[in-house]
C-alpha cells in the first residue's frame, strides 16, 4: 500500500481545502499518474505572486500553478493587490511574475507590495526562499524593471534565491519555459544560484492551448476603417472592424485585440536601398526557410529602434551614433562607410511584434465582430517621415472588404464592467482611450444595465476631435449615459484637460464613489493617467474632507477592492 504525503497544516489552505487535496493526491498515486519522483514535493506549498496590468502575468501565474501542480506542489496563485509584506515573512516558497508597466513602474495590482519591499522598515524575509520571472518589452528603457525591483527587494530583505531571475520580451513563451522548470526544480535543492537567465536551452514548452491565438493569429477579414476626426484635424483615429466568423475567438469588453501588421513598403524600399539590394537576394527567415529579403522585411520583421547587435556592429554600443538614431535607416545614415551583408542585417532584426488595442465593441452589442479605435502615427524626426508600424497599416494600406489581417484576444481580467450592472461607473477616457469605455456602454444598453454611467472625455478641438459625438448623444438620449464631461484643449486660451473637469465635479464625483461606484481610467500612461491620478486624490482630499495621507489610503481601498482599474499604455 502507498503512503500519500500529507498537505501540512502550515500549507496555506483550509482545513476542507487540504482533506479535498489529501484525497486528490492519493487518487493520483494509486492511479499512477503523478510521478513517484515528484513525491518528495508534494508536502511543499508554493505560492505564486502575479502582478499584473493587462493580465499576461496572471494568465502565465494559473500556467506556472499547473505546471507545479503535476510536479506535485501544493500551489497557490495570489494577486499582489491581496498580499502584504508580513504574510510574505510567513511564506516558504514563493515565484513572482511582474510585468513592468509606463516607465518602468509596476503594474497597478503590485503598486502597494513594490512599496512596502522598498520601504526602510521592512520585515526581513529570512526564511523564505524565491525566483523571479520579470515581463517586459525591449522597446522601453525600463526593460522588465519592475521585475528586477522585485528581485533586488527580495534579496537584500534576506530572501535566498534559488533560480536566477528570467528577463522575457514580447516573444516571452521559450524564456518563461525555461524559468519555471528551473525554478521548480530549485525549490528541491539548497542554496543560491546565478543572476539572471540569458542563453536558450532545449527544455520542452508550456502547454499551449489548441486554436487562434498570439502564436497562431487569426486571418480576420477587415470590414471597416473609417476617419473619425473632422477635415482639418490635426489627428487621424480611425475606427476599425474586423470579422471574426469562424475564429473561435471570444472576447468581453475591456478585453485588448494583438494585430499583425506589415511594413510600410516605402520603408522596406529605403532599407534596401541603405544595404545596396534589389530585394530578390534570399536570406534566412526565422523558420529556416529561405526568402527573399523583401518579402522577410516586409512580412516579417519590425523594423523599429536599432537591435544593439546592429549598432555593434556600426561601431560600439550606441554611444554618440545612439543620440541621434531612431530606426535601423538612421544607423545607415550615420555609417554610410559601413556595409552589412543582407543575411546578417536580417538575422540583428526582432520578428515583427503584435500591437495590442484595446477593443472598443461589446459581444453582445456586436457579435461576431471586434471593433478597434486607433490613432494613426505620424511625426518627423532628423527631416525624416515616421509612421507608426500598425496604425498607418490600418489606416493607409489595409483595405475593407479584401485585407485579411492576423489577430488574437489578449485578455485584460483586472479591466471590466462592474460584475453588477447596478453600480455605477465613471470613465475618463481622453482621444483613443474612450475605446473601452464605447465598449462598456454598448455592453450596458446591450443587457439592461440600470447604473449611472458617467464618461469624461477631452481631445483638442470639439468642432473636429469629438470621436463618436453621434453615439454619445444618442447613448445619452436613451438614459444608458447618464453624464458627459468634455474637455476640450485647443478650444480656449487655457488649456484643459479631463482633470480639470474632475476637479470642478469633485463633490458630485466624490459622492458616486461614496455610493459604490467603479473608477476608470484609460490612455496616455506618462503624463494624463497620473495627472487624472493626481486629481482623484485632490477629489477625496477637497470633497471627502481627508488629509493627504487618508486620501491616498481611500485611493487604495478603492484599488484594492478592484474599483479602480487603469488600461493605460
């Protein structure tokens, strides 16, 4: 007869919690299908801690949970915005997966623990032992910096490390991979290990789900893409519409759709002319066929800030030539002595990465179709056209009714209606970050909703940038928007924005959320979403009679309690 371990009483569940896992793992053993090998883990509890901005590091923290879970590990997954500093000093065995959100700032969820780790007074964490899985994007300067913060907190409160951090990119699946099997096996072994992974090894792969997905783009038919500014503004957002009969694709509002764009082919033109081709000379593509190098930079590759493995190769790390430069053409321009082979200039490039927007259709107003509100890029830089990868692909050379453009739903779980279509919401959404906010609306009329909606909306000029003017009128003749504040910038001498419109609201806008009602945020990470921030905790300080610091508990009440969600970018 096998002996089943016992889940311990320190294992970080209830007394029917553990007697239901008690009986699960020893169904598994007579079964056979846990591993013996494994059995040694089974009486280690491990929580992982998730923080999260658009839920990718919560989706890979329920992964990493059953990946442990087979291993036979009592796992946990915890949100940060649930979790303080003394219940880390009472844990064991925790993994962290943070992602880094605006500059190098961690997400909302992780806000409050981040602070408390970096305070002078913290708790020391002796006996607890970690690894940390760090997300980020190679575009930013503060590449996985919140990840990293966690790591370097952990440690110098007296943590031990027992696998080195993992630093992911967009293309995260491979490095992620890797960390955890390292990581689970670490929790087996004494002792600390090396700083941070950077070489590729042949472990196998996560389970991926089967279907349309980041790694396997639905080809959605694009039915509509529309100016919605007025003839002369000084902006192009379109609104976009895409097919998704036959996907399988299912999505809620607050929810982000990932499109594949290609290159500008004016772009491409350049490049080939900055390395002396004619396109037709074949070059590895990244699944070691070979193409053409006009079809691999048109179709495959993103051709945004210089690789360092180009700058390399033009004289150094970047140094002076880094100032000036701005995109792979810009280190031809500053090196025209220096000539780079076509393969060697495709293998420095990263594959093309998905855009994430944020969906501005409800299912249930629209089904069968996801809806998008995008503004086109455009500025210039050292006398040179830019454009925006994605949105100009949209607006300029994808055509309705005959592109084809790949697509998945990246869920955003901390980003949602109230559960209660009876609670109030308000929503400031400036230029495009009305999106999900257009979606929430819809999702409300589309179910009966009966709680008071109330929309803060601004841009530069309400005879030309009032996106969806129309809508919104007739949303609020139909009493689904109950109030709508607009802030428009250019239209007077002084300038104004939607804080502007919250403060002069303050004692109305207090009042709601006194009443329970949700806050939104959605837009300009750098500078509007902590002005509106800002002005949020001038409102509780001016209307709810509060100091500083017992605004700044309120404002984190309401974030803790999931009544304050940003979908900033």
């Amino acid at each position: 007869m096998l002996t089943v371990p016992v889940i311990p009483d320190t294992a970080p569940f209830t007394p029917e919690q553990r007697a239901w896992l008690n009986g699960y793992l020893a169904g598994l053993f007579s079964r056979g299908q846990l591993d013996p090998a494994a059995r040694p883990h089974a009486l280690k509890p491990l929580t992982i801690l998730f923080g999260s901005q658009t839920g990718t590091a919560e989706s890979l923290a329920k992964r990493a949970a059953k990946e442990a879970g087979k291993r036979g590990f009592a796992a946990t997954v915890m949100d940060m915005a649930a979790f303080t500093v003394a219940q880390l000093a009472q844990e064991k065995n925790i993994l962290v997966i943070a992602s880094t959100h605006g500059d190098g700032e961690p997400p909302d969820n992780a806000k409050a623990l981040h602070a408390a780790l970096a305070a002078a007074d913290a708790v020391r964490l002796g006996n607890l032992r970690f690894s940390v899985c760090a997300l980020g994007d190679t575009n930013y300067l503060q590449f996985c910096q919140c990840g990293k913060d966690f790591d370097a907190h952990l440690e110098k409160l007296g943590a031990t490390r027992i696998a080195p951090r993992a630093d992911c990119d967009l293309d995260y699946e491979e490095k992620f991979a890797v960390w955890l099997n390292i990581a689970l096996g670490g929790f087996g072994e004494a002792g600390p290990t090396a700083p941070v992974i950077e070489t590729k090894t042949e472990n196998p792969k996560l389970e991926i789900l089967p279907g349309f997905g980041r790694s396997n783009p639905f080809p959605a038919l694009l039915l509509t893409s529309r100016n919605l500014n007025a003839p002369g503004s000084a902006k192009q957002v379109h609104h976009v519409e895409f097919d998704l009969a036959g996907s399988g694709l299912v999505y809620e509002a607050g929810d982000a759709l990932g499109v594949f764009a290609h290159n500008c082919p004016e772009l491409v033109s350049d490049v080939l002319a900055a390395l002396g081709c004619d396109g037709e000379e074949a070059v590895p593509a990244p699944d070691d066929t070979t193409t053409s190098l006009r079809r691999a930079l048109t179709e495959l590759y993103d051709l945004g800030k210089p690789p360092a493995e180009l700058l390399a190769h033009f004289g150094g790390d970047g140094g002076d030539i880094a100032v000036a430069l701005h995109h792979v053409v810009d280190v031809f321009a500053a090196r025209a002595d220096v000539k780079l082979a076509p393969a060697d200039f495709v293998r420095a490039l990263k594959k093309l990465q998905p855009r994430l927007y944020s969906i501005s259709s409800s299912p249930k107003a629209h089904p069968g179709q996801v809806h998008l509100t995008v503004g086109a890029v455009r500025y210039e830089h050292v006398g040179r056209a830019r454009k925006g990868v994605c949105s100009t692909f949209l607006a300029d050379r994808a055509q309705p009714g005959a592109t084809r453009v790949g697509v998945f739903i990246h869920a955003n779980k901390t980003f949602r209606p109230p559960a209660s279509g009876d609670t109030p919401m308000i929503m400031v959404g400036p230029g495009t970050g009305i999106a999900p906010f257009r979606a929430f609306l819809h999702e409300r009329r589309a179910i009966g909703a009966r709680g008071k909606n109330w929309l803060f909306f601004g841009d530069q000029r309400a005879a030309t940038d009032f996106l969806y003017r129309d809508e919104l009128a007739g949303l609020m003749r139909e009493g689904v928007l109950t109030r709508l504040d607009t802030a428009f910038s250019r239209d007077q001498a002084e300038k104004i924005y939607v804080q502007h419109r919250m403060l002069e609201n303050a004692a109305e806008l207090y009042a709601w959320l006194e009443t329970g009602a949700h806050f939104y945020v959605c837009g300009d990470a750098s500078r509007m979403a902590k002005d509106v921030e800002a002005a949020l905790h001038r409102v509780v300080e001016t209307a709810g009679g509060k100091t500083t610091e017992q605004a700044a508990a309120y404002v984190q009440a309401l974030r803790a309690a999931k009544r304050y969600a940003r979908d900033v970018y």
